[in-house]
C-alpha cells in the first residue's frame, strides 16, 4: 500500500468517525429539544389550569360575598327598625338584644366586604383613580376615623408631620390602606398604649409609618402577616378576629400605586408598618 493510499485510507476512516460523532450529536440536540419543548407544553398547561382555578376561585369569593351581604343588610335594616319602635313598644332588654345584633351583623358584613375586595384585588378588578397632591392633603381626616377606638381603649394617638411631598394617588385606597393599619394598631396595642403616624421625604419615595407600642411580632411570623387568611395574633384578645385580608389587600393596593407595604417588628417594644409610595 503506497503512502497516498494509507493516508486516503486514514481521512476515511477519521470522516467516518466525525460523521458519527455528528449524528450523535444530532440525535442528542433533538432528544434534549424535545424534551425542553415537553417540559415547556407541561409548565403551559399547569399554568393554565392554575389560572382557571384561580379565577374560578375569585368568581366564586365575589358571587358567594355578594350574595350574603343582601340578607345581611337586611337583618341590620330590621333589627334598626324594630329598636326604633316602629313595630310596637321594645323593652330595654330587647333593646340591648337588638344592638348585640346589629354589631353582629356589623361584624359580618364587614368580613364579607373583605372577602369581596381581595377576590376584585386578585382578579386584577380594583379600578384606581389616581390624582397627584400634597401628602399632607391626602392624610386629613386619617386621624377622625381612628380616634374614638384609641379613646375606647386609653389609648393616646398623635400624628407628626414630615415634610412637603407630592404623590400620585387614589385618595380613597390610600386611606384605605391606613385605617387598615391604624385599626390593627388599635386591636393589637395594650391599654394605655400609643400609636402615632408619621412621614418623611426620601429620595425617591416618601415613606408613611404607622407604629404602635404592643407586644410585636415575633420574627418568623412577620412576613406571614402579608399572606391572605393569615392571622397572626400578637397576644391573646377578647376582641373579635378577621379573616386574615387586611394586610393582604393592603400591600395589594400599595403595590397598584406603584408604592409597597412593609413591617418591622422587635416582640415586647411594638411594630412599625411602612407604606412607601413614589414620589414625584
């Protein structure tokens, strides 16, 4: 065999091989796209289910919430009427009786109504109606709604103005948000307690806090109180419990206005809840 055929012979052999290799490789890339393509068509399809059973989930919270608050108002209308007097005389016991009843009914209507803005929240219905104005503007009248539950429980209540910020807000969520915070604040602070509000301008944002003097929260339940039907009670209450969506609702509605709700917490000194907002 001269040398010319050895060496024809040797890139034959080395071309076989390479083409080999080559349809390996091939065999290979197809194996692992079909099973990208596979995993990509599962991850499809259990979003999708996951999806639908989350709307499912929110159309049903929505019709079941809307459905309750109309006997519901009912009973609170009657019980109102009856105390009144419009169907005959109503003795003081009664009277009594008929008031345990509309707090009741209170109660549960206002359980309901959260039930039916976290479904609207997660069903990305909550409609905002923004307007740019001073955050002093937007804080008056946050105090009013609070006072007479901190005065029930000796509970003194301040509020320290920061500086001047512009933000762009839907007024009524952002109340929304504090009478939220400042009503957990009252429920979960000793008697004779504080809570105070305050703000401060930083560079991009203005921060809201809303700080109490109870018992606080310990650290591995802090993030939790965030996620809905959460309840994480701080210390043993007489008072009646939600359902767990406030601040789940809240930290929603913070989000949709560009801003975010966190908390802070050392057990035995208080909490501080900070709404943070862009500022413009």
């Amino acid at each position: 065999m001269t040398d010319t055929e050895r060496e024809l012979q040797f890139a034959r052999s080395h071309i076989a091989a390479l083409e080999q290799l080559l349809d390996v490789h091939e065999r290979t890339s197809l194996e692992q796209a079909l099973r990208l393509e596979k995993s990509r068509a599962l991850e499809q399809k259990y979003r999708a289910a996951a999806e639908e059973a989350n709307a499912a989930k929110s159309n049903f919270l929505a019709t079941m919430s809307h459905e309750l608050r109309t006997p519901l108002n009912a009973i609170g209308g009657y019980a109102q009427l009856v105390e009144t007097g419009v169907y005959g005389p109503v003795l003081p016991a009664q009277i009594d009786a008929l008031k345990r009843i509309t707090r009741a009914q209170s109660h549960l209507l206002s359980l309901i109504n959260d039930i039916l803005n976290f479904a609207k929240v997660e069903a990305g219905k909550i409609s905002l109606v923004t307007k740019t104005m001073q955050l002093h503007e937007a804080m008056i009248g946050i105090g009013v709604l609070v006072e007479p539950q901190a005065r029930a429980k000796n509970i003194s209540y301040s509020m320290v103005k920061g500086s001047e910020a512009l933000v762009c807000i839907d007024r009524e969520r952002f109340q929304q948000i504090l009478l939220n915070l400042l009503t957990n604040a009252v429920k979960f602070t000793p008697d004779g307690g504080h809570i105070e509000v305050s703000w401060k301008d930083e560079t991009s944002q203005v921060c809201i806090e809303v700080r109490d003097s109870g018992i606080g929260i310990e650290p591995e339940k802090l993030e939790k109180v965030f996620e809905p039907f959460m309840q994480v009670s701080r210390y043993r209450m007489d008072a009646a419990e939600g359902v767990g969506l406030g601040l789940a609702i809240s930290r929603e509605l913070a989000h949709a206005m560009g801003g975010d709700l966190s908390a802070r917490s050392e057990v035995g000194k208080g909490s501080v809840f900070t709404l943070s907002l862009p500022k413009l």
